[in-house]
C-alpha cells in the first residue's frame, strides 16, 4: 500500500520498474521507492509520480517519519538481493524538494542461520519516539518468526538498537507474520500471522 505524507503526497514501494544504474538489479527489474503528488489545479487533474530511490533486489512497503526540519524520512525493509536490512530514505535539504534522496542501512539482520530474524514481506512501523516497529516470517527461538523494534540512536550517527520482542513457537501459538503490526492505545503492537492456531489457518495477536 501507501502511506500519505504532507500536502497529500503518496509514498510506496515497488518491486519493478525502478531506475537501474547498474546496481545488479535481478531479472525482475530494479525495485524502487516513488511519490505521487496531488494535482495543483483541484480535482480531476494528473497526479505526477517521481521515482525517489531504486533498488537492486526487492522492498516491502514504506512507513514515514519526520526528519530535521519537518521533512519527511522513509522507512522500508529489504527483500530478495539485500534482504533482512531496515532502511531509510532521507529527502533533499531545501523546501524545494529537489536533488537526490539520501539512503542509509539503518540495521542488517543476521538471518535464519545465525539465529536471528529473516524474511521480511512487510515493512515497518513508526511509534513514539520515532521507534520502528516490524515483523520477520523466518528466523526467531523456533524459525517461525518474530516481532522486532528498532530504537534510534540517542546521538546522531549512531547505532540503531535492535530487539527481538517475540518469538513464534509454532503450532497452536501461530507462525511466519506476513504483514507486519499497527500500533494501539498504549504501545500495544497488533498483527495476524499466516499458519499457526488451532486449526493452521493462522492468528490474530497482540
């Protein structure tokens, strides 16, 4: 889907049709994150849509934030090429918007093999404190999944903190979150996950 900034504009991700600048995107194409502002003139005119930053690989879906200034920063995750990375996307200096959008790998997952969280077919959330919130269908205490957040660093240019909040067990405790979590009252995260519960078609948790 896609998430609504200032002024009405659209932020989403793409898995083709991205800008390929020799990155080894795969035979899919370049994934991409893009834009699509709202006609000046009213209803009913073009929408302009903008390419802000490819990939080589594949993304699952964007969350924004607010950066310095006010300005918009863009959240996502990593599949397929550079997959089990969260990343951002910070826009040009200037209220005119124009320039290049600056990308930085804000945390590197392990993987499955390392006993750390892999496979994301979401992208993350935002919750107070600018903390990211997301879910992992592989990986975990049992390479069911989990719940992870990412806590920003307490001085700019730092490390980004990872936790690994749950673990799918499996069975009847539900297993591989394919959609990620919204935030409720109180910090409380909400998410479904695909298999698991009492009859494998999967569960709604808290």
């Amino acid at each position: 889907g896609v998430v609504i900034g200032t002024g009405g504009v659209l932020y989403g991700a793409a898995q083709t049709g991205g800008i390929d600048t020799g990155s080894s995107c795969d035979a899919s194409g370049c994934a991409m994150v893009f834009s699509l502002t709202p006609p000046k003139a009213g209803a009913g005119g073009a929408w302009t849509q903008a390419v802000l930053y490819s990939f080589p690989g594949g993304l699952s879906g964007v969350a924004i934030g607010n950066g310095p200034g006010g300005y918009p920063v863009l959240y996502g995750t990593t599949t397929g090429t550079i997959s089990n990375t969260v990343f951002s996307l910070t826009p040009p200096p200037g209220p005119s918007g124009a320039g290049a959008w600056t990308e930085s790998v804000l945390y590197s997952f392990a993987g499955a093999a390392a006993n750390d969280l892999s496979g994301f077919s979401s992208g993350v959330v935002v919750g107070a404190g600018g903390v990211l919130y997301g879910t992992a269908t592989g990986g975990g205490a049992s390479q069911s999944g989990g719940v992870f957040s990412l806590t920003p660093p307490s001085v700019s240019g730092g490390a980004w903190t990872e936790s690994l909040l749950y673990s799918f067990m499996g069975g009847n405790d539900g297993s591989q979150p394919f959609a990620g979590v919204v935030v409720g009252n109180d910090g409380v995260l909400y998410g479904a996950t695909a298999s698991g519960g009492v009859a494998n078609a999967g569960t709604v948790f808290s």
